[in-house]
C-alpha cells in the first residue's frame, strides 16, 4: 500500500511533470525503500529519487493512459 502511495506522489504522469521531477536536488536516499542511491546513479542524472530497482518497480506499474480516436467514425465526419 505505501508503494502505491509513494507512487502516485512520486511518479510523474506527463512529460511536464516528468522534466519538474527531475529538475532539484538528488535525494542521497530512496524516497521508495530508503536504502542510499549509488554514488554513480546520482552522478549520472539530476533530480535523482529513487533507487535503480524501485524506478524500475514505476516504470513497470506506469501504464499511459490511451490516446483519442482522432479520426473519428465516418458518421462524425459526414456531418
């Protein structure tokens, strides 16, 4: 439950909330587990919150919600 919690908090839903995410100060913990970030992940990207395992742990729960039919059914566009 508190994954789910940290989750929806945490994980960023568009590109906008993703760029704020990752722009800020690195966290030397994971805001996930709370066990420290390696040295080389912090070094490698910005913003750094959670560990390598439980960013993966997000992106496979991540499902992106479907697009509209932007083309329509005929009907729509006959009239």
């Amino acid at each position: 439950m508190l994954f789910l919690v940290v989750f929806k908090i945490l994980h960023p839903k568009t590109p906008n909330e993703m760029r704020e995410f990752q722009v800020g100060k690195s966290l030397i913990h994971c805001a996930e587990c709370e066990e420290p970030i390696p040295e080389a992940r912090l070094a490698a990207l910005s913003g750094v919150k959670l560990c390598i395992d439980c960013m993966q742990e997000c992106d496979a729960a991540y499902k992106p919600r479907p697009g509209s039919n932007r083309r329509g059914s005929k009907d729509s566009q006959l009239r």
